[in-house]
C-alpha cells in the first residue's frame, strides 16, 4: 500500500511538473519548429499520464498561424507494476515525435484570418464608381466599412476613426431622409444645395451632408497620402513623418489654430511600418512576410479605387461651388 501512495504521489508532482513547464514554455516558445516539439513533446506526456487515448494538438507555427492534428497517447495498463516509464507512454514516444516532425514539415503554415476589414473595404468601394457617377448609398456604405478598418489601425488612428464617424452620421442622416433624391454624390449635394441649407457662397452649413462629405474626402486624400508613401512601398517613409507630410497637405491648411494643435499630437503615436501593416490586417502581433505582402497588394489595390473616387469627388463639388475652405 505504501508504494502504491508513494507512486500515486510521484505521478501526481510530475503531473504538476509537466504542466508547469507546458505553460513555461508556451510563454517562453519562439513559435520556431524546436518550441513545436518541445511542446507537442509535453502535451503526449501529459495525456498519456492521464490515459487519454488521443491528443487533439494545435502547434504554433512560424510568426502566426497553427495547424490542429490528432496524436494517438499510449493507454495505461494499470498502476500495479507497470513501470513508470511506461506507465507515461516512453515506449511509443520516439515513433510519436518522428510523425509530429512529418506532420510539421508538410504541412503550410496557416495565418489567421484577421483582414476581414480590409477584405470589406475593398468589396465595398469596388461599387462605388458607377460611370462618371458616384453611387451615393455604396459610398456611404463603403465609408462605413472603412471605419472599422480604422478602429482597427490602433490608437494613432483613432482620432482620424473618431473625425471619419462624425462626419459619417453628417452625411448618412439627410440621405436617409430621401435616398431617391440623393441617388447619386452629384444630386444629393445638389438638392442639398436647393433647399437653402447653406449660406452664400460656398459656406456649408455644419450640420449637412456637404460638410460630412466634403471632410470624408479630405480625410481618405490625408490616408490615401499616408499609405501609399508609407506603407506600399517598402522604402517609402517611416509612417510616423509619412503622417504628418500627408496631413501638412491635405488636413492643415483647413484646420483652425486647436485642431492645428491637437491633430498632429495624435499622429506622434504613429507605430513602425511592420505593425502598422498588422495592425490594418487585424493582427496585434507581427504577420509572416507573405502575409504582409498580401496586405500591402490589399492596400495598394484600394488606393487605386480610391483615386478616381476622390477626383470625381472633388469635381462633383467644385462644380456646384460647395468648396468651403474655412478653417474648422
């Protein structure tokens, strides 16, 4: 009896043992192949012990992703007198670790999907340009979706997120109203104009979609800057001094003396190029090289709708003369 306690009682620390540094090393682990084996290498311990009869693992793999797989654990044959070693499944564990090794090196490394926004984004202004007409319901759709792609961008972004809902709920409020009459960009801001909203001139009134479109335009010509010197090209500018270059064109000269202030505070906060790209493809962590690659393709192609989109915008409002170029 009292070595079957002592048994009982030498399982059950190197139980705790093993779950110490399971947890020890998935801390500690470089998401590199030895981590992997380190830790499949414990997980077949530890189920085998509890005579568990398959082990369901998700391994980590390079800078993001993971790969599930089920690993068969050695039953135990009782506590009697099986030896300790073999109680823990030892015998199979070589021919085990070779098949995790097999399994790790044919298989794809997986990223996780985490640029739905961006995926979003794009279906979303790929409608929005019907001709020479700017559909007025897909741009606001399309503005909608790109807000979460700027919640998402960290907190340099936010108060360029924060400008971009405001002025959002501006332009989605009258259209809603009569969506028939805005149809299009050029006809909402027309009838806009006709009912006497705004005053002389091109002075817009606070409150109207002309003035929640006129800076929803500014602010994608300010991002369209940014990204474009900063993020596409991998020699471009450090994001940080691409933000307020974009900014000093495109934002500065229609802010009043506190946003001259505040704005570019919020832009210090600017994160490297590496995070700033995970951080649009919904990832806090760094993305492998491919990935990375395949979110600045994502971000190039969006920059490329966005061109014609902003010029057709613009024209849509210098022809009208609703142009207000009074500092906020």
């Amino acid at each position: 009896m009292k070595r079957e306690i002592d048994l009982i009682s030498y399982l059950f620390h190197t139980e705790m043992k093993i779950l110490s540094l399971l947890l020890s090393s998935i801390r500690r682990q470089k998401k590199n192949a030895a981590s992997v084996l380190s830790i499949s290498f414990i997980f077949i311990l530890f189920f085998a012990g509890r005579g568990i009869t398959e082990a369901h693992l998700a391994v980590p793999f390079l800078r993001g992703g993971y790969s599930s797989y089920s690993v068969p654990a050695a039953r135990p044959m009782g506590m009697g007198a099986q030896p300790v070693g073999k109680l823990y499944g030892l015998t199979s564990l070589k021919r085990t670790l070779t098949n995790i090794s097999d399994k790790i090196k044919r298989t794809k490394p997986i990223e996780a999907d985490g640029s739905q926004h961006l995926d979003e984004v794009l279906r979303a202004f790929q409608n929005v340009l019907n001709g020479n007409d700017i559909d007025t319901a897909q741009l606001l759709k399309a503005c909608r979706a790109h807000l979460k792609l700027m919640k998402s961008g960290g907190a340099s972004l936010r108060l360029v997120a924060k400008d971009l809902e405001s002025n959002l709920l501006k332009a989605e409020t009258p259209f809603m109203k009569a969506p028939k009459q805005g149809k299009t960009l050029y006809s909402l801001l027309e009838s806009e104009r006709h009912s006497g909203i705004h005053e002389e001139g091109n002075l817009l009134a606070n409150e109207s979609a002309a003035m929640g479109l006129l800076w929803i335009r500014r602010s994608l010509a300010f991002q369209l800057d940014l990204f474009e010197s900063s993020l596409v090209s991998e020699k471009g500018k450090d994001p940080g001094v691409a933000a307020i270059d974009a900014y000093e064109k495109n934002l500065l000269p229609y802010h009043g003396w506190m946003l001259q202030k505040v704005f570019p505070l919020s832009l210090s906060a600017m994160p490297k190029r590496n995070a700033f790209i995970s951080a649009l493809g919904g990832s806090e962590e760094p993305v492998s090289f491919a990935h990375e690659e395949e979110i600045v393709k994502k971000l190039s192609t969006l920059l490329k709708m966005w061109r014609p989109i902003i010029k057709r915008w613009r024209h849509d409002f210098e022809s009208l003369n609703l142009e207000d170029v009074r500092p906020a």
